[in-house]
C-alpha cells in the first residue's frame, strides 16, 4: 500500500478503497486487517474504522461513508487520534493514576452499553419467538379503550379555489359563480380545476382533496362539504379564509372504530417495545437489590457537603444594591 499523508486522501482518486469502506462492518474478516494509513508512529485498519462505525445506527452506517468528503475527514480524525494515542504512550502519559481511572471507566461503559444491547437484543429475539403470549394483553388493551381506536367521519371532496384579488370579494364570487355553472352543465371537475383553481396544487390533482377529517379543513369549507350528501353534487360559492371555493362532494366514511386487526400491528409493536424495556429494568432491579451491595451514604453526603462549600467560596457575596443598608 502506498503510504501517503492523510490529509492528502481527499486528492487521491482511490475508487476501489472507497467502496471497500462503504461496506462498512460488512466486509469480511482478513480484509479487516487491510491498513488504511500507516506511519512510524501509528497505524490505521479497516477494522479500526469499522469499530468506529459500529457506534452509529446500522441503518445510517452506509449513508455516512457514502460522502466521500465526510469519510476522508473521518478517516484522517481516526489517523491523527491514533498516533497522538500513541504518542502519549510513549510518553507515560496513560500512567497517570488519574487518567487511567478515566480510561477504565470509559471502558466500563461501553461494556455497560454493550451488555444493555445484547439484554435488549435477548428480549426482542424472545419476543418474537413467543408473540402468542402477548396477544391477549393486546386485545385486552383494544377492549379497554376503544376511543384510542374510534375514526371520526370523513368526507371526500375536490374543490376549484378562486383567490380574493385586491380584496374585491363580488369579482372572486362572480368569476367563482361562472365557473360552478360550467361544472353544474356537465363540465369535467378535474379538467376545470386545472384550467381555472388557484389552488397551487391542482394543475397537479385536478382539486382532488382525498378524505378528511372536518378538523383538518378550514371551519367554513368543512361545514359545506360535510353537509353535502349526495356524490356529485357540487356546492354553491362557499367563502374560507382562503377564497372562495366550489366543492364537489365525492363520498363519505363513517365514523367508527378500527378493528382488532386493524391496530394488532402497532399494539404488538408496543407489546414488544414494553417487554423489551421490561428485561432492561429487571436487570437494573437485580444490581440494585443485590443483597451484598452497601452503599456508604456518609460518604456521599460528604461529598455533597464539600462541593457545596466550594461553590458557595467560589461565588461572590452579593453586594447591596445603592443607597440600601
């Protein structure tokens, strides 16, 4: 391998390299061996840089090395750590007492977080294995509160939206009234939407609106559409903060109740997020009431006490406002 610089990677056209690291941790187990950069002072692998990436979220692992940009920069931050690491190793600096605490701590913590995933992983797998358990929680959940599941009525509509320009309402309302004529003789609705609606959306559309809900419409337009009930029919001028609109009335859905099977998926889905988080807490509940573990309290307050005393040394008395005692 060519030794060069890292921050030189950005002007290197090294296309099979790039797309060696957009595998990621998928790449298989001798060419994680294979050396990135290396120098006399230290050395970076593909297996350095595909623990880094083990720290972000799978799904995004592949999208951050896709910037040829983002990964070079990456890469040269990994190079530069990894030789002044070395560095301060030649240097004893890791024997300081206080910094080797500190590197034993960080490293208790990712053994911590790695425990907590594989917990976690143990929990989901289990789940899976066994949903049949957790279905009746999940219907039992669906009969307890059927309001979380009620859809409310929904109408379907299309609308031609005539702007207000100037602030000249009778013009909006006559150009509006012209064009519910042609629509009431028989003209396509679509076909005039995309002629005459200022609606932006509807050279795109035709005015087609889908189902609503009346809260998701402006007061005065879901009043006229969700009065209408005859399909076809279309409504006289009708007045929004918007404009004025001619509405044509497409279909209606009552209102109702989802079914069991509708919303199951989303409640097993809970179902498992809760016995997932479950497991975690019941690990947290062992380590707590573990009946060896003591806790020197007096110690702690102690500690409190100390830094309390600190603080207040640290801050300035306040001083009196002028001319009060």
């Amino acid at each position: 391998m060519t030794r060069t610089p890292m921050l030189l990677l950005r002007r290197m056209a090294a296309p099979a390299l790039l797309a060696l690291l957009v595998c990621g941790a998928a790449a298989a187990a001798p060419e994680a061996d294979l050396v990135i950069a290396e120098s006399a002072r230290g050395k970076l692998t593909l297996a350095d840089y595909e623990a880094e990436l083990a720290k972000l979220p799978a799904a995004t692992r592949a999208e951050f090395a896709a910037s040829a940009l983002r990964l070079r920069q990456y890469l040269d931050n990994l190079y530069v750590a990894r030789v002044l690491a070395a560095d301060a190793r030649a240097e004893g600096v890791d024997k300081d007492p206080v910094l080797a605490r500190q590197i034993a701590t960080q490293v208790d913590k990712l053994l911590a977080q790695a425990q907590v995933e594989r917990i976690e992983a143990a929990a989901a797998v289990a789940f899976d294995k066994a949903p049949d358990k957790f279905i009746a929680r999940a219907r039992e959940l669906y009969l307890v509160n059927p309001a979380r599941y009620a859809v409310p009525e929904k109408v379907r509509a299309a609308h031609i939206l005539v702007l207000i320009k100037d602030g000249n309402r009778d013009a909006a309302l006559a150009r509006a009234t012209e064009i519910r004529a042609k629509a009431v003789a028989g003209a396509d609705f679509a076909a005039l939407a995309r002629e005459f609606s200022e609606d932006p959306t509807a050279a795109r559309n035709g005015g087609e609106l889908g189902f609503f809900e009346a809260k998701a419409m402006d007061p005065a337009f879901a009043s006229a559409a969700f009065a209408m009930t005859r399909k076809g029919e279309i409504s006289a001028p009708v007045l929004s903060k918007f404009g004025y609109h001619i509405i044509l009335f497409e279909d209606r859905q009552p209102a109702g109740v989802r079914s069991f099977e509708e919303v199951k998926p989303e409640l097993m889905a809970e179902q498992k997020t809760k016995a997932v988080a479950d497991a975690r807490d019941e690990v947290m509940r062992r380590i707590f009431s573990d009946p060896t573990l003591k806790v020197d309290v007096e110690l702690i307050d102690r500690i409190n006490a100390e830094a309390v005393a600190r603080t207040n040394v640290a801050q300035p008395a306040a001083q009196p406002a002028p001319g009060k005692p």
